[in-house]
C-alpha cells in the first residue's frame, strides 16, 4: 500500500509539474523563474519581448537586461523580499531590447522558499508598456509646448472654469487688465466687466 501510496503522490506531482510548465511556457505573458545569483529561466513570450532565444537567455542574468538606471531600483525589492518585508514586489523599470531600444515593463515578482523558509527562486510576470509610455511621454511633451506657446503669446489668453473663475491667465492677459496673476484666479469673468456689458 505504502508503495501504490507513493506512486499516486508522484502522479499528482508529476501533472502538477506539467500543468505548470504548461502555463508558464504558454502564457502570453512574459514569464522567467530566476535565481537569486541572476540567471533566468524565461518563457516564449519574454523572448519576444526582449528579441532573444531561449538559448540566448540561458546565459544571461536579470542585471545584463536591465537598464543601467534601474539595476538599483531592482536590487532594493529583491532585498525587501528576501528580508520578508513584503511578500510580493510590484513596479516599473526598463529592460534593454536585443536591438538596443528600451523596453518599459509592468513588473510583479514574488519569492519562493522551501519548507525551511529558505529563499529559492522569484518568479516574475512581466507585461509591456512601451506604448503607453510613449503616449504619456508624447502627452508630457504636447503639455509643455502648450504652457510654452500659452505663455509666451502676445496675445492675452485666458481659461475660465465652469463657474466662471478664472483658472490660468498669461503674461499679456495680465499685463493688459493691470491685476496680479494671484488676483485674477479670485475673480470672475463678471468681477471684470463693465456693468453696462454684463448679461
């Protein structure tokens, strides 16, 4: 009995194995299982993201990919796992591409330990937002040469609130009413019309 006991357990963990690797190879979402010296086990889609084969991961460490700026940032949440601070890390960094373009990631990482408590592995998810920063980035971009152009006019410009306030006014529009900038966002567009103007 003990030995058909034991047979079943190591079915169960062999299909556990098989599932999970099932998973992790399939996912559509970048995975690796890394050791804590820094070699990775990746899967398809982790290589596609970062434009390597499997065989060429095998001889790289998370350090090698990741963008010089955020090594530290990295290594500060890995401490804080492995000190049991916290169970689970969840952040943003930068990997550098095959090609060498940069690649921006969404990156949750937890710690396995054995029956000991001894640290073994982390086991990462890694999702892509390279085109999301680039949007961000374009609207960052698009914001300054708005305050820029709204700023520099020599024509006064002014945006007022629904409730008739005024929100932001610049250097021409102040220059021509003879108000403070700080007095003008206290007042409305009434406060500075003639009454005879006013319906």
């Amino acid at each position: 009995q003990d030995i058909t006991e034991r047979k079943q357990a190591e079915a169960a963990l062999r299909e556990s194995e098989d599932k999970f690797k099932y998973l992790f190879d399939n996912s559509t979402v970048g995975k690796s299982i890394t050791l804590l010296s820094g070699e990775m086990t990746v899967n398809k889609a982790l290589c596609d993201m970062f434009g390597y084969t499997e065989t060429e991961f095998k001889d790289k460490k998370w350090q090698e990919i990741t963008h010089p700026q955020d090594i530290e940032l990295t290594q500060r949440e890995i401490e804080k796992l492995l000190s049991g601070e916290q169970n689970s890390a969840r952040f943003v960094k930068r990997y550098i591409h095959k090609n060498g373009s940069v690649v921006w990631v969404d990156l949750s990482s937890a710690l396995r330990r054995d029956a000991d408590g001894k640290p073994l592995y982390l086991m990462t998810s890694v999702i892509d937002i390279t085109e999301r920063k680039r949007v961000e980035e374009s609207l960052r971009e698009s914001e300054v040469k708005f305050r820029q152009t709204f700023e520099s006019s020599p024509v006064g410009i002014v945006m007022v609130g629904l409730d008739k306030y005024f929100l932001h006014c610049n250097n021409a529009f102040v220059n021509y009413l003879g108000f403070p900038a700080e007095e003008l966002v206290e007042k409305t567009i009434a406060d500075i019309t003639l009454p005879e103007d006013r319906n």
